[in-house]
C-alpha cells in the first residue's frame, strides 16, 4: 500500500498521506515522514483549522508554524509548503501554478463560505482569474457513507437521497460556479476505504491524513 496518494492528472507537486504514513498531525511523526520524502519540515505552514471559512495569506515568516482561527491559507512564496490535516472533511490544493493554497472543508466550512471566500483572493488580491485555476479534491466523507439528518437539506438547499449527503458534488458544483474549469477530484472515500484512510466518523480517531501542496 502507498504512504501517499496523488492524481496524476493535478500536474502541481501534491499528496495526501495515507494510514502507512501514520499520524501526520504528530509532529515527529510528521517531520520523518516529510524528510524520508526529501521535503524539509520547516518550510510547512499549516493552518489550525477551526471549521471556518477564513483564509490567511501566509508569507516566509510563517515557516514551520499553524496559523491561527482559519481553515485556508494562501501563498505566493515558491518555497513555503502548505498543508491541511483531514479525517473525513473535503481537502482542497488550489494553484495557478504560482499562487497556492491548501483548505479544509468539512460541511460547515462549505456552508459558510470558504470555496468562495477562497477563489475571492486568488481573483482578487492576486488577479488570478478562474479558468487558470485548477484544484485538487482530496479523499474524503463520500455519499456511499455521509448520513446526515433531514435539517442539511434546509442547509444545502437541496434534497437528500436515503439521507445521504454528497459533499462532493456541493464543493464541485461551487467550484464549477465560480467559473473553475480544472477539478481533479480523487474519488476516495475516508470512511468505507479503512485500509487507506483514517475517519473521524467511522472510529472517533484523532489521527489525520496531511494534504500538501508544494
């Protein structure tokens, strides 16, 4: 079994771990991890991730820190490695190739904003524009396994299937919405693939994937 995933369609330096590569959110097990990977583990930023949809552009004096009350962060600085850790919710890598971020998108996030808040700031502060954009959808919660209750349908306007809720298709539909045209979606699911993947829902762990962008 591989210590880590990518698609090979996503042509930006990526990965999200797998259960071989052990807890990421461990920082000593994260640092061997990241060297035995010739990725040096002072040049991460990771974001604290409180299930908002706040983003922070983050610069060189971040190196080797987690940035406060936010769930996104963006960068233009070629060196810096940004991270998410995930359980079950959605991790997005974001790039135009020279701007990059890294968010994690349970369904509060979504909900809230993040998506858009998101592709806000490439558009704007960085005058990225949307059909340059390409974004990376990460293992995740899928419909095949995601119960909710019915008060999700009032949140998503939208109607469940057997009380099921697909997160993807709402972050894809977004994505499509704000005019994004490259989506590489890695169609893995945390909770039913147990072999590969750690799930909050599934065994109440407090073990995380990391997705990177670098």
């Amino acid at each position: 079994m591989e210590r880590l995933i990518f698609h090979k369609d996503f042509k930006y330096k990526h990965f999200t771990s797998t259960i071989l590569s052990g807890d990421l959110k461990d920082k000593i097990v994260r640092d061997e991890f990241l060297i035995s990977q010739n990725l040096n583990p002072n040049n991460l930023v990771l974001a604290n991730q409180v299930h908002s949809a706040n983003i922070e552009i983050v610069e060189s004096c971040n190196y080797n820190s987690f940035v406060d009350n936010c769930d996104g962060l963006i960068t233009s600085d070629k060196s810096i490695m940004l991270g998410v850790f995930t359980a079950d919710c959605v991790p997005l890598l974001i790039t135009n190739g020279i701007i990059k971020a890294a968010i994690h998108a349970g369904w509060k996030g979504t909900y809230l904003g993040i998506i858009e808040n998101t592709i806000r700031i490439f558009k704007k502060k960085f005058f990225v524009k949307a059909e340059d954009i390409e974004v990376y959808i990460g293992p995740h919660i899928r419909s095949c396994c995601y119960e909710v209750g019915k008060d999700f349908e009032n949140i998503f306007n939208l109607e469940l299937k057997n009380n099921k809720l697909d997160l993807s298709e709402i972050v894809f539909n977004k994505l499509k919405n704000l005019g994004i045209i490259n989506i590489f979606d890695i169609s893995k699911c945390t909770f039913c693939q147990e072999n590969y993947f750690f799930s909050y829902r599934r065994d109440k762990t407090s073990k995380r994937m990391l997705s990177l962008i670098f």
